[in-house]
C-alpha cells in the first residue's frame, strides 16, 4: 500500500466529518459553526493533508521537483479559468481540467490540482466555510478520476464517453457535498429534509455544472489527455528507469 494513500484516507475521514458535523455535533466544541474546529482550521488541515500525500507521492521518483511543479501549474491554470466564468452559476471549466489532471497523472495529482483549484480561485473570489467543502469535493473528483485512468482506455471513443458520463456526474456530487455548508449555516433544523431543500434550490447550479463539463469534455476532452499524456511521459519516469529521451545519445539520434 503506498504511503500516500495514508494520506486520502486521513483527507476522506476528515471529510466524512465535515458532512456528518452540521447533523451529528451541532452546538458542540467540534462543531464547526461554533466550536474550536472551525472552518479555517479544517481548511489548513486538509491543505495539509494534501501536501503531504503529493510528497510521499512522487518522493520515489527522480524529477520530482519537475512533476510537482507541473502539478502546481495545472493547479493555478485551473484556479485561473474559474475566475472568467465566476458570474455563469458554475458553468466553469475548472472541474474539466481537475478530471483531466486526474486521469492523466493519478489519484493524488488530481487530488491536488482540485483542491489548489479552491484555494487559488477564492483569493480573488473570496474565502468562507465554503473553502473546506471545494477542497475536498474537488480533490475528491480529481482523484475519482484517477483511479478511472488507472482503467488503461486506450481507445479514444470509449475514454470520451466514460469522462463524459463522469463529467455529468462529477457536477451532481460537487452539489450533494458543496451544498452542506449553506445547509448547516443557514437551514434549521439540521434535517434530511432541510439538506433537500437546500439541493433543490441549488438544482439549477448543479445541471449548469454538469453541462459545462459535458460541454468542455465534448470539445476539448481529448485534446488536452494526449497534451497532458505526452507531458506526463516526459516528466514522469522513476529514479529506477534510465532517462532515454533526456540522454544524449538519444537526442543526437533525433
């Protein structure tokens, strides 16, 4: 078992904790609306968290410094192409490029774009008890995403229409966990019945989601899995293997 997988049970825990808290410790000392964990706090420790599944990630691997700072670009790029569509009720591309990132470099990588994603976009769109919910929704997606590239699909129709069915379905469980901060802030009682409220009124968030990653996957999808393939074997070898491409022989054969 590798070490960083460690990690994402401690962030999926702590998860489980942020959806069970609203209903289970409400008014106590863990609560997060009113208790010593709060939102903040939680939000560190999974940034936390997540830096230290990357690093136990790719420690083994000769060019780390060269695979995480690819992982940080795909991030900030993500981050950066949700900031235009801000005003669009979530139609946005940045849960495309999580899922692309994720499919592509692994479970932890895309973990980690997803939730850079929620920590870069809210400097300039504003943090809140919000923050916690993206980062691990979106880190959750970017990792379901990897362990579907783990599937080997190197048929290109097959891969179309699974991340598009992925893509729909990726906008439904970004609503079922985002939305519970809006629920144990403002709906009482904390009940199932209450929490639906608070999925129905955001319905028309959660189809503009889906749709738009329906929509990017359906143009760009493709494209930018090779880009991002061709990047990830360039940069992505383990210190056990020889760097044929990198070596000189190679390139004068080239």
């Amino acid at each position: 078992m590798r070490k960083s997988y460690i990690f994402l049970a401690l962030i999926l825990v702590l998860g489980i904790f942020l959806y069970l808290a609203p209903l289970k410790f409400a008014g106590t000392l863990i609560d997060p609306n009113v208790g010593i964990l709060n939102w903040s706090i939680i939000s560190l420790i999974l940034l936390g968290l997540t830096l230290g599944a990357l690093f136990t990630e790719f420690d083994s691997y000769a060019q780390c410094a060269k695979q995480i700072s690819l992982i940080a670009m795909l991030g900030t790029v993500s981050a950066l192409s949700r900031i235009p569509f801000a005003s669009m009720m979530n139609f946005q591309p940045c849960t495309f490029f999580i899922i692309c990132s994720g499919y592509v470099f692994g479970p932890m990588a895309g973990f980690m774009v997803g939730a850079l994603t929620a920590i870069i976009s809210n400097i300039f769109l504003g943090q809140g008890p919000w923050t916690a919910y993206q980062i691990f929704t979106w880190g959750v997606i970017g990792a379901l995403a990897g362990f579907l590239g783990k599937l080997n699909i190197v048929q290109k129709t097959y891969r179309r229409v699974l991340l598009l069915s992925y893509g729909a379905l990726a906008g439904i469980l970004y609503a079922m966990i985002i939305n519970i901060w809006f629920w144990a802030m403002y709906l009482y009682p904390h009940t199932l019945n209450t929490y639906k409220g608070a999925l129905y009124t955001a319905s028309f968030w959660t189809l503009s989601h889906s749709l738009a990653n329906i929509f990017f996957w359906g143009i760009f999808g493709n494209k930018v899995v090779d880009l991002l393939d061709r990047f990830k074997q360039r940069f992505f070898w383990s210190a056990d293997e020889p760097a044929v491409e990198n070596s000189l022989p190679a390139l004068i054969k080239k």
